[in-house]
C-alpha cells in the first residue's frame, strides 16, 4: 500500500519534501546547517514545500509583536539563504486552514497511548510547568497534518523528530487501512554529518535557537565580530590535542561544524590542525562560518527593506500551498463521510 500510494502522488515525475522551522527564536547556525542548507540543495530534486511553522510556535507562550516580527524575518531569511520562491513552495503555516482543519481530524485517529510516548512532550513539560497546554500534547498530529497535507514522501529531520516521523506514519497506515489510500506513507531524510549542531557551551545538546545562554548559539544575523568571540569561547577541554573523538564532544561538534561548511572530510580537517591548538581551529572556524553566511545577512538586509516584495511572495506562495492541501483534505473529507462544500 505505501509504495502504491508513494508512487501515484508524484508532481512531474518529483517526490514531494517538506519542512520547516518554528519562528519561536532566531535562526542559528545549526538550523543553516542542519536543515535549510540542506533544503537549498534539494530544490532541484523534489517538489519542495518549506514553512514558517507559526501554528506551532504557540505551545509556549510568546510576546504578539514579536512572533508577528520574527516571522516575518524568519521568511527573508529563507529566501536570503538561496531558497527561490519560483521553485519552492515557501509559506506560513497559519496562511493555510488546511493544517489546522487535518490535525482535528488525525486527533480523533490517533490513540492517547501513542501521544503519551512522545518524548518531546516530557520534556517541554518539565521546561514550561506552568504552561503544559493540550496543544503541547497534540503537537505531533499537528506535525503530521503539516507532512501528510501535502503528499510528502521525505520529511528532512533531526534525530530529534524522529520520533514524530514514526507516528506520522502509523496515523497514515492506520488511516489507509481504514478508509483505503488516502495518504502517502512518508520517510525521515537525516543528514549523516551535519544533521545535529550542538551548543557551543555545552556541546551535550543540541544547539537550540530558543536558549536563553547566547553565547551557547551563533545566530545567522549575528555580525562577523560576534560569531568570532562565541566561537572563540566555544568549549573544549583540558587537553590540546585536535581529535574526533566522543570524549571531546566540544571539539567534536567544532570539527564537524568545520566540516559541514568545507565540504572537507573530517579526517583531513584533524590532519591540518595536527600539532596546532584549540585556538587555531578556532580562528579558522570563526572566519568560515562568516565566509559562508555573510551572503544571507547582506541579502536579509536587502529584501527585509522591501516589504511589498515579501508580501507578495507571501501570497502567491500561501495560495500554491492551498490548492495542494485542499485537495487532500477533500480526499480525507469525502472519506470519513463529510459532506461537500457546495
């Protein structure tokens, strides 16, 4: 049933990929890395639909004002990092109902059991005591209306999201066992090097645009002065010497950073910096990841002066997305009984 369904929701003989990022901070190093980079060069491959995951971002609590201005950036900045409104389809979650009229019906198709496993859910509970929404708990099926809506084969993720992948695809088997082929079965995309940036202060989790230590996360719109002094003050160890090694987690993240930018092999990174200290590789980072993410800030500046510009992309972008989702949602409609709009 899943390769059937796969096959049959091909767009010009393309797969179709989606993903995106909750505007719930400001975009980092590890999500340039991690994902949109990533989404940069897939544009070509696939039928590519990448959102501002705003409906989201809401599971906490956030000022209006500034989620309206974030948004708003984090939308320039997927543009300014290569991604080209002509072959993508690049929108916010909240522009198309879809998203929101799917996840009610997936709620009533997905056990309570399988939401009480996500791990997610624990520890963004522990994080916001005060604030453990039903939202939070539902945010995987929301998740799955978003991958589901538009008939997505891979869902580019971190080892994080994984979790949620695997649901996503039980509640699409449960639903085409059910009702017959309805949706495609989608599978996780995870790069292997460059797939989990980790904090630079404490390289034992992942680097997290939300973190209240900044000094933990370079940021894309950081200037060149301040990525220097975070780099330069990343953590290391008590040692000197430049290995890849799980007992320098902070060297290792530096090196596979290092990678992911080069386009170089670990292993010839190590052998460069042999004999040098942290500094060293510390300096030669610094100025790569301002190599490589000066042309984002120059051309952020640039279209976040044009509002009209984003505004109507914006919309020819929300109103491509629609017409693909509502079909879908009138396929599900028609196969749990609702009746047409007329």
């Amino acid at each position: 049933m899943a390769q059937e369904t796969n096959s049959k929701y091909l767009i010009n003989g393309k797969q179709n990929i989606l993903s995106g990022s909750a505007p719930s901070g400001d975009l980092t190093l590890g999500n340039f890395i991690g994902a949109i980079r990533q989404w940069g060069n897939l544009q070509n491959e696939y039928n590519c639909y990448y959102m501002v995951v705003d409906l989201h971002s809401i599971t906490t609590r956030q000022d209006p004002k500034v989620l309206r201005e974030r948004s708003i950036s984090f939308f320039a900045q997927y543009l300014a990092a290569g991604l080209d409104p002509k072959k993508n389809t690049i929108f916010f979650q909240s522009h198309v109902s879809a998203h929101s009229e799917l996840a009610w019906i997936l709620n009533c198709f997905t056990p309570y059991g399988d939401l009480t496993r996500m791990t997610q859910f624990k520890d963004k509970s522990v994080k916001h005591p005060k604030n453990i929404n039903a939202g939070l708990f539902t945010y995987p099926v929301l998740m799955a209306a978003d991958i589901l809506l538009y008939d997505c084969h891979l869902v580019p993720v971190g080892e994080d999201q994984k979790q949620h992948i695997e649901l996503t695809r039980d509640i699409a088997l449960r639903f085409n066992n059910e009702f017959g082929e309805t949706f495609v079965v989608p599978e996780p995309f995870i790069p292997k090097v460059g797939g989990r940036v980790m904090a630079l202060q404490e390289p034992s989790r992942k680097m997290d645009k939300s973190d209240p230590n900044q000094n933990n996360t370079v940021f894309l719109l950081d200037e060149p002065k301040v990525i220097e002094k975070k780099l330069k003050s990343a953590t290391t160890d008590s040692g000197t010497t430049i290995e890849y090694t799980e007992e320098k987690p902070g060297v290792k993240n530096l090196l596979e950073i290092y990678s992911s930018l080069s386009e170089e092999k670990i292993d010839s990174i190590v052998q460069k910096f042999e004999g040098k200290m942290y500094g060293h590789l510390k300096v030669d980072l610094a100025s790569l990841v301002v190599e490589k993410t000066q042309h984002i800030r120059d051309e952020y500046k640039r279209l976040i002066a044009d509002k009209n510009f984003l505004h109507s992309v914006m919309k020819e972008n929300a109103e491509r997305a629609s017409a693909h989702a509502d079909k879908t949602l009138s396929r599900v409609y028609d196969k749990i009984g609702f009746v047409p709009k007329a």
